[in-house]
C-alpha cells in the first residue's frame, strides 16, 4: 500500500471543518475525529476500488547486447488480466548503471487489453547488467491510496566493450594490404611465402631474381627485359594468441580507464587486423584460471564472440600465475605463434613472475608484451615547482627506471616489448604486429 | 563595670528587637511609633475606651466592624489600593468615615462633592467657621498640608486661605470626612488643636475599624491569561497539522519496491605506489637518493640524445653533454655526478639544473643554440 500527495492535501483541507466548528474544544476535536475518519474511508474505499496489480502478465522486450556509451530501447508489456482498468505506476528494477531513463512509467490499461512502456538504457559499465523485478503500483479511482507490488520479471543486458580502437583500423588494413599482393617485399623471412613470378621492373631487388625462370622465359619472351623476379607474399595462416592478465595489476586505473579495458581495445584491433591479415587468432584472459577463452572463430565471429566472452570478465583482486599460461598457449597450439601478453609490466616486483615464464615462452614463440604507461608519470617526472613536486619527480623517474629495466630484462629474454599510453597502446599493438608481419617473423 | 555595658547593651538590643517586632512602617499604621505612625492617636483612643480594631484587608474591616451603627472607620489610603467598589462597601462599614489624605480616585468615589484643592498656603488654619461640634472644640489647626474645596452639600471647615484643611460630606445620615494626611501622625497629633479633633472625629462611637487597605486588597486583573485567548480550536488543528506531516513522510518515504544491489569494481589508481614512494623519500629526507633518481633517468636521455648507446660510461655522456652545451665539464658533471644536495632547498635547484641541461642538449641536438633559457646553474 502507498499513499498519495492527493491524500496529504485531503487530510490538510481538514483543517477548515476544524476551525469552522472550533468555536467550542469539543467541538473541533469531533470535527477532527469526523475529518480523520472521513479521509481514511476514502483512502480505503480507494484501495478497494484500484484494481488487483498482481493480475497481470510482464514480458520483456530487450535486446541481448549493447555497446558501452550506446543507447538503446527497451521496452516492458503489461497485459491486464483483471476486469478492472490499471492505472498507476510502473518502476522497473535496472542496476543504476544500467542508465535507465525515465525510471519510473505512468500507465493506464483497460480491463484486457496491453500496453508496452518504453525507457532508454544507456549503460555506464561493462558486464552484464540485470533486472530482477517490477514493482506495480496500482491507483485506486481516486487517487489518494495505491497497491504496490513487486513482481518478478527477470531481464539481462550485456554490455560488450566499446571497442573504441577500432576508428584506427582502415588506416591499419590499409598498412595491410600494401605488404599484400604483388609488392615484393625486401627483406625475405622464415616465413614469408612465395607467391608469383613476374618481370622485373626498375626499383626491384636484385637478390629476388629468379635466374632459373629468368634462362626459362628469355627463350620465348623477347619483348620485354626478360628478367623474372619473384615475388613474396605475407605469411598467412599464422597463429596469433593473445593472453590478457586478468589479475589484480590490471585493475588499476590509468588516464580514468583499467588497465583490463586497455588490453581488450588492444586485444580487439589486433584480432580484427590479424583476421584481415589471414591469420587465426585465439584470445585467453587468464590470471590463476581461465576467465574467458575465445578458440577457432573466423571472421565476422570471432569478434562478435569476442566482445561477447569479454564483457563479463573483471579484473581479480589475484596475482596472475605466469607459469601456467605457458601451458595454456600449448594447449591452444603446438604450432609457432606470436603469444601478445597484455600486462602491467611497470615494476621488477610485480613483474618477476612474468620474466620468469618468459623464456618458456620464447624459446617456442615469438613473444609480445603490450603494456600500458601512465602519462602521469611521465608528466610528474617534468615537475619541478616545489620541493613535493621535486620528491615526486624523483619517485615517477624511479618508477620509469623500473619499467624500463623490466622492458630491457624481457627483451633479453627475447620477447618483444610495446609501451604506450591508453590511447595509443592499440594502434602501437597493431603497427608492431604489421612490422612483424612485414619482416616475416609471425 | 564591662559587665554593666553589656548588661545594658543587651537590654537596649531586646528592647529595640521588640518594638521592632511588634511596630510596623505603614504610615498612620496603628503601631508605627515613627513620625508618620499613627500609633499615637491609637493609643490615646484606646486610653479613651474606644476599642481600636486594625484591619489590613476589607475582609479583616468587615469582620471588625461588627455594628455598623456604632462604628467609625478610619481608612488610609496613600497607594489608591481600592477601586470604587470596595470604598463603596467601606463607606457601609460604619456610621462613621474619615478618609486620612485620600487620594483622586478615593476621594471622587467616596465624597464626590470634596474635590482636592493642591497644597495648602499656610500650615495653620483659621478657626473653624462651621457648626461642627468636633471642630468648634478643637480651635485652631497646625501642620497643614492639604487643602480641600467642596461643592454641593458638603460642609467645608478650617479655612487656609480660599481652601480648607478639613471637609465633611452627610449622606443618609453617614458622615464621610475627610482630612490631609499628615494632620493626625506622631509628628503632628500635638500641635494645636489637632488632638482634640481627631479624638473627637474618631472616637465618637465605641468602636473604631483603624483599615489600611493592602497589597492584598488589590483585585487581580490583568491582560487575559493565553488559555483563555486560545483558541479552541488550536489543539485539534496542530494534531491535524501533525497528521499532515506523518501521511506527507508515508507519502515520500514510501519505497518504490525493494532496494537493487549491485556489485561496483574497485577503483585502484594507479598512481598511488609513486606518490607513496615520493611520501617516503621526503620524510626521510632521502635528498641524495632522490637526486640520484632524476640523474639517472636524465643520464639515459642525455645519453639517447646524443646518439652514445645504453652501455655508455657515464663519463662519455658528461663529456658529450658539455660539448654539445658549451658548458665546462666539472659544472656538468657536478651537476650530473658529484653534487650531494643538503637541503631540500639545494635539491630543487639541483633538480631544475638537471632539467634546464637536459633542455639545452636536446635544443643543442635539434641544431639551435645553447643557453635558450639561460638558467643559472648554481
């Protein structure tokens, strides 16, 4: 039961009885009694008439997913199963970052007929975000007394990663495409393949004639130079695995955004450019155990189940065991691949795990560590205004010299190292990634 | 001897408690034996026969003016303590009244024919022109003070120059006289012939009500108390009114369903590690140590910058340094090196010193000249 403004202000215009008939004591407190007793009938003459909110049946309509910043509709269907009008409140029960605008829906339902009241839903996190229930308030004719009931309705919207990264991708595929095809490339790596013979034209590698082809064609070919180079494709078909720390580091916040969201924009631009660039690509995000894993998929799939996979996972208040993901990325593939490793590799303590899985790892594949930098840091190092200011610089260039020294340990131990801030750690990822792909040693 | 002061000096006290005791301060008050007392007067009535009854409070004169028929009542009024009422019932108190230095009010309630007349001009008075008996025999007056005029059928005697000392008024065979205040106290009872004229005035009946009315005589009246101006409705309508309150708070706070939980991440910044570490270095006043800290990073930029690779002793990037900013050798490598800061006050300098060289050699690199900024070094 609730009851109304509209009865506040009944209760109140009691005030007039009482001073008309207040001549006497007695008098005013019957004319009192009367009022109370009056408004309260009312009240339950009200209630009695507003119809049952229980007879009713709640459906939901909700699409399955929405990016993070994107609006989208949703909408709840009401149908009246009683034979009385319903009218009144309806509020729906959306987690607050769920966004959901306006929260609370007037409705106004004849006896067997349904209505769809709409609201926006503009999530302001990640994850899954739920509904449990509706809560009904139902008005009586009157409007001063309401029934309220909370009904269980269950509803869910995933809340897939907003994949920001991905404004940096035509200009990526387009990096791609230009190592594609017939360009010969330079320099001749374990891995780039043979695609096709062709004339050689000025600006062309000397070391990539073919002078077997070249004694072949001469014979019959008199028109042009007669010369064949070969050309050289990009290696396809490669495997990319890329493993996100899930642990407690990756919690952290740098530029207002987790480092956890970071790697998945980076995860998310390098799968989609690997995938243009034919390779397959496998994504673990992993810290003691597998949070999500995303094997096999292809194409326009493999990033719809990515975002999907992702959305749910939150960082872990755990260290991360480096010494399994080795065997992790074995059971993904015997095969060599390029192993992307999106971590925090800033300090020696919190990244001695990680340097000492590292040499597994390498000795295997050829290995990647994507990091996040804090602009902060670099901008407190340039600080001088005062003696704190000194204190702080002089603690941000420590810091910088750890994470430089854990760069040049990894390096060491032969894996690759990609430093950015936030924003750039993605195309930074991708540019590496093109560059290997470019050398031919994916 | 000393025994006999004392002795003497205790008695005196006693005495003086005593009469203390039993005397009062009212003015005309029967047992006042000061010079305004009446109790003179009193006492000398009461030698006479007449039997003297004080009273206090109109009750007190009621009781004491048993017969009214062979009552004078003496009543002194100075304060104006009753209303027109209570001297009406005063005045049927007894056959006789004498009003001692009425006040206004008193006066026009009781003889409204005697009407005040200011001070008198001369403190003795001519011998009376009336026929009263009581005046005739007393003579001449002294010690006057107040002086009357009379209209209608009121007897004026003892002429003061145009007015008079004393006036009397007859109603239905009543006598209402009135006389100036200070007449017939101890100071004045033993001029002249006032003596004979308050005894013949006062003790002309075989009692005599001696009322001076009281604090206690005065009605209680005032503005009206709050309960009675209330309202009666007021209660009623503040119970309403609270009512109100509570149907607007079960309005407002009645929850739209039940409360929905969700869990929040953590917020862990990530900047918290160096600000701690920048907390320790300055309580400890790692000073050096924290100088080391930006000489290093600046030694692996300055080295990068000029092109000396990260294996480079730090004697060759002083030495390059100084080259590239023109400056002598042992100031850079002091700056770079040697310099152990003492306060923090030295610290910044070294500090900013360390970022002005490392502006200049990277200015020096991009090809422009050295000293842009022209900062001091020490």
């Amino acid at each position: 039961m609730a009851i109304s403004g509209r009865f506040v202000a009944l209760l109140a215009v009691g005030l007039v009885p009482v001073v008309v008939f207040g001549a006497t004591i007695p008098g005013a407190y019957v004319a009192l009694a009367c009022w109370l007793v009056f408004a309260c009938a009312l009240g339950v003459i009200d209630l009695v008439a507003a119809s049952a909110p229980r007879a009713v049946l709640i459906e939901r309509m909700l699409p399955s997913r929405v990016r993070l910043g994107e609006t989208v509709a949703g909408g709840v269907i009401v149908t009246n199963t009683s034979r009385r009008r319903l009218h009144g409140t309806l509020r729906d029960g959306w987690q607050p970052s769920a966004g959901a605008a306006p929260s609370r829906s007037p409705f106004d339902i004849p006896a067997g007929e349904r209505r769809m009241l709409t609201f926006a839903l503009t999530p302001t996190r990640r994850g899954t975000r739920r509904t449990r229930f509706v809560v009904l308030r139902s008005r009586g004719p009157l409007g001063l007394w309401s029934r309220q009931v909370a009904l269980e309705a269950p509803g869910a919207l995933r809340v897939l990663p907003p994949f920001h990264s991905r404004k940096h991708l035509p200009s990526r595929l387009a990096q791609l495409r230009e190592l594609d095809g017939s360009t010969p490339v330079m320099v001749r790596g374990q891995g780039t393949e043979f695609d096709s013979l062709r004339e050689y034209v000025t600006g062309d590698d000397v070391r990539s004639i073919d002078w077997r082809a070249t004694a072949r064609s001469s014979a019959s070919v008199h028109d042009g130079s007669g010369i064949m180079v070969r050309t050289w494709r990009p290696e396809r078909d490669r495997r990319v695995v890329i493993v996100i720390d899930s642990g407690r580091t990756s919690a952290a916040r740098i530029a207002d955004e987790p480092r956890i969201d970071t790697a998945f924009e980076s995860a998310l631009l390098l799968a989609a450019l690997a995938d243009h660039g034919g390779d397959r690509i496998d994504v673990l995000v992993f810290d003691r155990r597998v949070r999500a894993r995303v094997v096999g998929a292809k194409g326009a799939d493999l990033l719809s189940r990515m975002v999907t996979s992702l959305a749910d996972v939150q960082p872990q208040l755990i260290e991360a065991d480096w010494t399994a993901v080795a065997a992790q990325v074995r059971a993904i593939t015997h095969r060599r691949a390029l192993v992307v490793l999106l971590t925090d590799a800033s300090t020696p303590g919190s990244s001695a795990g990680l340097l000492a899985a590292l040499p597994g790892l390498t000795r295997s594949h050829t290995v990647v560590v994507a990091t996040v930098t804090d602009p902060a840091v670099l901008e407190a190092a340039a600080q001088r205004a005062d003696v704190g200011s000194v204190y702080t610089a002089a603690a941000a260039e420590r810091a910088l010299l750890d994470a430089s020294r854990v760069a040049a340990a990894a390096r060491q131990l032969g894996a690759d190292v990609v430093t950015a801030p936030p924003a750039e750690l993605p195309p930074a990822l991708a540019d590496r990634y093109i560059a290997l792909k470019a050398s031919g040693r994916l | 001897m000393l025994v006999a002061v004392l002795v003497v000096g205790v008695a005196i006290a006693l005495a003086v408690q005593l009469s203390l005791a039993t005397s009062s301060t009212d003015p005309m008050g029967a047992n006042n034996p000061g010079q305004q007392g009446g109790q003179a007067l009193a006492r000398v009535l009461q030698q006479h026969g007449v039997d003297v009854r004080t009273a206090s409070t109109l009750q007190e004169a009621r009781r004491a003016a048993s017969i009214p028929d062979d009552t004078t009542v003496m009543l002194s009024d100075p304060n104006g303590l009753l209303d027109a009422a209570q001297l009406q019932s005063v005045l049927r108190l007894g056959s006789d009244v004498v009003a001692v230095g009425p006040g206004f009010q008193t006066l026009s309630a009781i003889a409204p024919d005697i009407h005040q007349a200011g001070r008198a001009t001369a403190t003795t008075s001519d011998r009376p022109s009336c026929s009263l008996v009581v005046a005739q025999d007393a003579g001449r007056l002294s010690g006057v003070r107040q002086a009357y005029r009379t209209s209608g059928g009121a007897t004026p005697c003892f002429r003061v120059g145009s007015t008079f000392a004393l006036a009397q008024t007859i109603n239905a065979g009543d006598s209402v006289t009135v006389v100036g205040s200070q007449l017939f106290d101890n100071a004045n009872i033993g001029l002249a012939g006032n003596a004979a004229l308050a005894v013949g005035l006062l003790g002309g009946d075989s009692t005599l009500v001696w009322y001076l009315p009281s604090q206690a005589d005065v009605q209680a009246s005032g503005p009206p108390t709050l309960a009675e101006i209330t309202p009666g409705w007021l209660t009623p309508a503040i119970l309403l009114l609270i009512a109100v309150v509570v149907a607007a708070a079960v309005w407002s706070g009645r929850r739209f369903g039940p409360l929905v939980v969700e869990d929040l991440p953590v917020v862990v910044r990530a900047g918290e590690t160096m600000h701690g570490r920048a907390r320790l270095y300055r309580r400890a006043a790692a000073r050096t140590h924290a100088l080391d800290a930006l000489r290093l990073g600046a030694l692996h930029r300055i080295g990068a910058l000029c092109g000396l690779p990260p294996s480079a002793h730090v004697d060759q990037i002083v030495a390059a340094a100084a080259a590239l900013t023109e400056r002598p050798v042992h100031q850079v490598r002091d700056l770079l090196l040697d310099e152990t800061p003492a306060t923090d006050a030295a610290l910044r300098a070294s500090a900013s010193a360390l970022r002005d060289l490392e502006d200049d050699v990277r200015r020096a690199v991009a090809g422009e000249r050295p000293g842009g900024s022209s900062a001091p070094l020490h």
